[in-house]
C-alpha cells in the first residue's frame, strides 16, 4: 500500500500543479520511438561515450530528469532516459502491466539501440525496476544505482501516518496541494533557504492516460519485492538516500545495503525525495566517482 501513496505525488507533478498547470503533449519537443516487444518506446540519448540508462520514477515522464543532472551525467556517459510503459509517449496494451514487465521493456530498449550492456541508475519506482532489471537480466547490467528505492514486499519501511495523511489530502487549490506535496519532496529546512522552487521545479509536457496510470499503480501494488533475491545481484551498486527522505524513508536504504554483497551507500544529510532537484551536481558528482572506480 505504501507504493500507492507515494503515486500521487507524481500524478500531481504529471498534472503541474506543483507549478503553473497542465501542459498539452503538443507543447513538448517529441523524442525518439523504437519498437520494443508490444509497444512503442519513447526514449532520448544524450551525449557519448559508456551507456548509462535512468529509469524514471512511478508516474513520471523523462522530462522530469533535472536538466543539471543529465547535462553532468551527459558529459561523461551516454545517458539514455525513456518513458516506461505507458507513460507520455511510450505506449501500452491494456495487459503486461508489472515491475517484472517494466525492466522487461527496459532490457528491450538496450537491445533496440544495440546496447549489449550499460550501467543502470533507477529513482524511486526506477529504483525497484532497476534491482529487477539487475536479476532478472544481470549480463545487461554493468553497474548498479539505487536512489530512493526499497526492495518491496513487508520489509519495506512505510512513510509515517503523518506522511499518507498529507500525500492522500486532496482538499485546497491546486496551488495549495502543490506546495502541500513540495514540503513532501524538499526538508523544511532546505525549502526555508529555497523558496523560489515552484519557480523552477520541471513542469512535464507529456501527459499519460488516466487508465494507465491506474494500471501502473496496480503494477507496483502488486510487486511482491525483491528482498529475498537481493543476495543474487552480484554486479557492484551504490545506494543513494536523503536523511529527510519522507516518501521513501531512509531506513530502506539500509535495508538494501545489508542484502546486496559488497553495495555502497551514501546518505545526503539534509535531502529529501527530492535529492536530484537539491543537489544535482553532488549526485552527479558521486555518480560518476562510483561508475569510474
């Protein structure tokens, strides 16, 4: 259930109330589509050289990537970020809807763009569908990045009663929900020295069905975990927490790093969910530091 509360800030991101409002699809620059399996993937390179492909977060569209981090990672790696099943532009059959399936379209993606291998960094649900993407087909993963993630199942560590409250009250203007769900993203503390974030937090122009945002909800309450395959992935990974993470507390992370052999963890002190938005040129920096060693 703890997934399903955490959607609904992307669906208020998806909608731009954390800004100025709904843009149309026609306002966006259309990416590249290639076809994977059943659907088409809508998917942008960025850069040369090594490839590193960002699996985005649940209900979100590629064009909520802070431009900071990709313009950093883009200078050292091949970053290839896409729209999962269903979302913007990617489409979907009404079927075929799970985690399993999503790092599926993704191993897909590599193959279409004759990628034989590349490292992976996921953010929140892209955290979840990296560790299956990691075990599911380990020859394609090289490097593992785990940021804001959990392993699923029970042992997930919910956000507090507080936390659902505020990410399930629907009441107030569309402003007032978005400020509501940025004090959700962003430490208090942070926010009281960066009050211009709704000036330049990303507005996606991709929008996504209704009907599959609901099937990728489904798709994520349904994922059973990986806590108890955790010990299978056996390529190096760096997992990324904010301390004042509230949608995906912190002890996930450690939860993570105690069942992944050898894993790295870095802990941000005073960041929240919304660390890439924070510091992008740090995560960048340690990003890169733990791809090159």
């Amino acid at each position: 259930m703890r997934k399903l509360y955490s959607y609904l800030i992307n669906i208020m991101m998806l909608c731009g109330v954390l800004i100025a409002g709904c843009l149309g699809a026609d306002d966006a620059v259309r990416p590249d589509t290639v076809r994977v399996g059943d659907i088409d993937m809508a998917y942008n390179v960025l850069g040369d050289g090594y490839p590193l492909v960002m699996i985005i977060g649940s209900l979100s569209t590629m064009d909520l990537w802070p431009p900071e981090l990709l313009s950093n990672l883009s200078s050292q790696y091949r970053v290839i970020i896409f729209d999962n099943r269903g979302m913007g532009y990617s489409t979907a059959q009404p079927e075929n809807f799970s985690v399993e399936q999503f790092a599926d379209d993704t191993a897909g993606l590599m193959d279409a763009l004759g990628i034989k291998e590349a490292h992976v960094l996921g953010w929140s649900m892209g955290a979840s569908i990296a560790q299956e993407m990691a075990l599911r087909h380990p020859e394609k993963v090289n490097k593992l990045v785990l940021y804001a993630g959990d392993c699923g199942g029970l042992e997930a560590v919910p956000p507090s009663a507080e936390v659902i409250k505020d990410l399930t009250n629907t009441s107030g203007t569309p402003e007032e929900q978005g400020m509501r769900l940025i004090r959700l993203m962003f430490p208090s503390l942070w926010l009281k020295d960066h009050p211009d974030v709704p000036q330049w937090f990303p507005i996606p122009a991709e929008k996504s069905s209704p009907e599959n945002i609901e099937r990728q909800i489904q798709a994520i309450a349904s994922w059973q975990g990986s806590c108890d395959r955790l010990y299978l992935i056996n390529c190096s990974t760096l997992i990324v927490t904010g301390t004042e993470d509230l949608i995906a507390p912190p002890e996930n992370a450690l939860i993570l790093a105690s069942k992944i052999p050898g894993s790295w963890l870095v802990r941000f002190e005073g960041a929240g969910h919304g660390l890439m938005y924070q510091y992008p040129d740090k995560l960048a920096r340690i990003v890169v530091d733990f791809l090159e060693i």
